[in-house]
C-alpha cells in the first residue's frame, strides 16, 4: 500500500520537484529530480513537470486600430526550465499555463495589434506583429518569462520560443470587401500582362510582314511559268506517291497539271465594255404592228344569232317551253339599238 507513495517514476521528458512535508516544503534549491526511479519516504511528494517543448492554441478577442472586432487565433510555444522548477512550483504551481503564461502573452496581443489595421494582418506585416507580440512580452522584467536564449543563471521560470499567429477571422462584411479588393489587384495584373503580351504581338507581326515584303521583292521577279509548271508536277507526283487513298483531278491545260495549279494557263475572257450599243435598257420598246389586212376588215354587227336553247332537262311543261320559244325568236328579230 505504501509502495506506491514511496517508489515514483518519472517519465521520460519530465522532470520532478520534491515537497518534503517536515523539511521546509519546496524544495528551490537542489536541482529538479531526473528521469527514472525514485525513493521517497511516504510522508513526502515528487511532483513531475513535463519540460520538452510544449504548444497550446487560443482564439483571442481583440479590436484593430479601425475599431473592427477580430478573432484572432495564436499558437504559443514554450518549456519550463529544469533549473527554475522549484520555484516555480511555489510560486505558480502546476496550472501556470492558464495563470501565468496564456493571460500575458494575451494581453500583449490585443495591445499590439490594436495598433494595426485588419488589413495589415493579411499582408506581409503578420510576421512584424508576431516579432512585436514576442518582443513585448520579454521586455517585462516581473513575469518570469524569458526567451529561448536566457543564460542559465537567469530568474526566468518559462522560456517562451515564440507567439504564432495562425488564422485572423474578420467580420463577413470586411472579408467580403477585402477579398473583393485583392481580387481586382490580381485582374488589374491580369490586364498588364495582356497589354505587354499584345504589344509584344504587335511587334512579332510586323517583323514578320517585313520579311514576308522582303521575300516577295526578292523572289517575285525570278519565278517565271517554267517553274511554276515545274512546281506543280512535283506536287503531283507526291500526290501519287502518297500511300493514302486519293483522287487526282488533272486540269486541261498544255502542261496537264492539276486544276488548282492550272489558272496561269487560261486566257481571261475579254472584258465587256458597257455602252448604248450593248446596254438593253438603252434601246426604246415598241409594240409588234398588226398586219394590214386586219386594219381594213369590216366590223362585225352588234346583232347576235338567235340563241339555241336546250329544254330537254328542263322540268316545265310543254306550253310553257314553247312560249318562251317564241319570245326569244321575237326579240332576235327585232333591231338593235345601239
């Protein structure tokens, strides 16, 4: 039962910090215990500290200097050291994360950055406030901590390795804004290099149309219809040697070439001259005249031929039929008025 009050272990990256109940309590003096097995009486404690490098993150409230509410999460990194142990376990005890080393290097954030703007912290000056968050927080003399270059016989009980800035939570309106603004920079970089390349294009074009004039001055008086002609019948052997399939439309020409090496050999038709002799709407339009014979031909009389008409269908009687027979032969033979 008393084993183990009087047999204590200390694990590997600790070290321990003896508290002698009838000796004085802590002891500050004697260097802390090392690593592994330890005898104590059972009246007394062996309290262990974990002295390799240890982190720890928190989000922080703060107000930048434009008065805009942030959150802004910070890693901090640190290790007790072994020789300053003792005190610090009397005069902090084993919570001095949360009593001692978080509310310091946290009131030293807010103050630091509240001398910047949010914006700043998305730029290039989060590393300047990381350096000026530690710096500040190893220019006090009274808290017990020091850097990760203290002397051994410095009064330090905590060496701070440094303060980590790792994520800044603007308002939704703000970020919105900022990354609105980013995102025109970028496009009005965008447009530069568009710009610069469109010139550069410019300048290839017209390097290349001066080359394509030159070849031209050059080349243009030496090539003659022989080799134009010559030219076209390497073309069409190629076409013939070509393994694929294909189809060899050959032209009419003196030469035989193909069609679309042939239009030097035609002669243009000769161009039509417009004039009144060969313009349509020029000439005036005149009816056909009618043959003589029908100018002098009588014209024909107004009376008509009495009108024959069939009654064979016609459902009326016979009487009837035959009064209206004679009405019509009456008004045939009577004359006309014009």
């Amino acid at each position: 039962m008393l084993w183990r009050h009087m047999v204590i272990t200390v694990p590997a990256g600790h070290a321990g910090v003896m508290w002698w109940r009838f000796f004085g309590g802590t002891d500050v003096v004697a260097a802390a215990k090392d690593e592994g097995v330890h005898l104590i009486f059972p009246w007394d404690k062996l309290i262990t500290y974990d002295s390799r490098l240890q982190e720890h993150t928190q989000v922080f409230d703060v107000v930048a200097n434009n008065g805009l509410n942030l959150q802004v999460t910070a890693s901090v990194r640190w290790r007790p050291r072994r020789a300053r142990l003792g005190e610090l376990h009397r005069s902090v005890g084993p919570d001095y994360l949360n009593r001692l080393l978080l509310p310091e290097v946290g009131s030293v954030l807010r103050e630091t950055i509240s001398r910047y703007k949010a914006e700043d912290l998305y730029a290039n000056d989060r590393h300047a406030i990381q350096e000026a968050i530690y710096n500040t927080v190893l220019a006090a003399s009274d808290n017990g901590i020091g850097g990760k270059n203290d002397q051994s016989g410095s009064a330090n009980m905590i060496s701070l390795v440094d303060v980590l800035i790792s994520e800044v939570q603007l308002p939704e309106s703000l970020q919105a804004a900022v990354e609105r603004k980013f995102t025109q920079a970028e496009l009005v970089e965008e447009f530069r290099f568009r710009v610069q390349r469109e010139e550069l294009e410019s300048k290839r074009k017209e390097v290349e149309a001066k080359g394509i004039r030159n070849f031209q001055e050059i080349v243009a008086p030496t090539i003659s219809d022989a080799y134009l002609r010559w030219t076209g019948i390497e073309a069409t052997l190629k076409l013939a040697q070509s393994p694929n399939s294909k189809v060899v439309i050959l032209g009419n020409g003196p030469g035989g070439l193909p069609v679309i090496l042939n239009g030097f050999e035609g002669e243009k038709p000769a161009a039509v001259t417009p004039g009144p002799a060969n313009d349509p709407a020029s000439k005036p339009v005149t009816a056909p005249a009618a043959p003589m014979e029908l100018l002098h031909q009588p014209s024909p009389p107004l009376a008509t031929a009495p009108l024959a008409v069939d009654h064979s269908d016609s459902p009326l009687p016979a009487a009837a039929a035959a009064k209206k027979r004679s009405s019509v032969r009456q008004r045939a033979a009577s004359p006309t008025t014009p």
